[in-house]
C-alpha cells in the first residue's frame, strides 16, 4: 500500500509548517519582549498593517491576549511537520516513529503551555514544556540515527541529518530570537528536506521487515 502523504504534499506541509511559524514570529515576540527587546528586523515587520488589523481583531472579540494567540498557534506547524515526516519517519524503524510522536506531543505541549501562562492557571506548570518537548526531539533524533536499520537502504546523509536535529534546533531558535516559533522554521526547513529526499516506506529501496517482526 503506497504511504500517505506523498512527497509533495509532505514538502508543502513542511514548507506551510515553517512559513505559519515565520509569520507567527514578529507578533509574538513583541508580546513577549516589547518593542525594545526585538531585533529591528523583527520590529520592522511586526509593524505592517495586517499584524495590526490582525491584534485590532482580537481586541474586538475580547481577546487582547496577543502572547496566547500567537504562541498557542504555533501548535499547528509542530502537527504539520508530523504529518510531513511520518512516512519517512516510519523508515527508521520503531525509533523513528517515537520520534514522529515526540513531534506531535510538541503540538500539545505547545498549546497547553500558552493557555495556561498566566498567573492562576490551573496548570500553569505546563508553561514552557514546549522547549522540554523539544530538547527530547533533538536528544532522540540522535538516538534515531544510530538505531535506524543499516541494511534498509537509508542513506547516509539522512542518517547525519537526523542527527543533526538538535544543532538546527538551537541554531534556528538563535538566529530567530524565539522559541518555539524560530525554532520550529529550521525544524521545518529541516523537515522538508528529509520529506523531499529521505526514504521512504514505499520506496523500493527501503527494505520491509520480516512479517513477524514490528513494523
């Protein structure tokens, strides 16, 4: 059975995960730092007039939270680049599909910890767990990439940049100035790539494990 999604629609989804995070980016970090605290560039576009239009409308539904909505919506690149990976993913092995779960739980990481940010909530606890989630995905790519069968025609470079998670994690979250948000745009440029050219289940290269063994 051919494996969902196909390579282009995993790349836009990956592409689409990294964008969303982009454009989520200038709000939501000057909710959190200010004017004062944001790279120009940054201030710069947070500026433009659909940020503006987009915070006039949230003040006249009653939700002048900005730091909620635009936090919290980083939620849906972590469910896009899930849903990006999965079938390549799922070609490293049982790991790798830990991996693809430890992804989607960022989503649910993600939104939590927005909601409950402020003081009083009941589960404020849960306010940064996003960045623990994901660590763990930096920290287990590299697991993934030691663990992932060798004789299952995934290539080298694949293996190297699964690895490298962790590094394009952290540089991504500094050069963007933000996490999740600038995390998540190398996570998802990272994504792309290994949606683009990674191995797949339905590739003929990928080798099927024996049916009495785990798939």
């Amino acid at each position: 059975m051919r494996s969902r999604p196909s390579r282009p629609v995993a790349v836009v989804a990956a592409l689409l995960a990294a964008a969303w995070a982009f454009v989520l980016l200038p709000p939501q970090q000057h909710a959190w730092s200010g004017a004062y605290g944001m790279p120009r560039w940054l201030l710069a576009l947070d500026g433009l007039p659909p940020y503006d239009a987009v915070r006039a409308w949230l003040v006249s539904v009653g939700q002048p939270d900005f730091y909620l909505v635009f936090g919290a919506a980083a939620s849906a690149s972590f469910v896009l680049i899930w849903f990006a990976t999965g079938p390549a993913f799922a070609a490293l092995g049982w790991s790798g599909r830990v991996l693809g779960w430890l992804v989607l739980a960022g989503a649910a990481a993600t939104l939590l910890s927005y909601l409950n940010h402020a003081d009083g909530s009941p589960l404020r606890f849960l306010w940064g767990a996003d960045g623990i989630v994901l660590v763990a995905i930096g920290v287990w790519a590299v697991v993934v990439a030691f663990l992932a069968p060798r004789d299952a025609g995934i290539p080298v470079w694949e293996r190297v940049l699964v690895g490298l998670t962790l590094p394009v994690l952290v540089g991504s979250t500094v050069l963007f100035t933000y996490w999740p948000h600038g995390t998540l745009i190398g996570f998802g440029l990272e994504a792309a790539a290994i949606a683009a050219w990674g191995a797949r289940r339905d590739s003929p290269a990928v080798a099927r494990p024996p049916a009495d063994e785990p798939r």
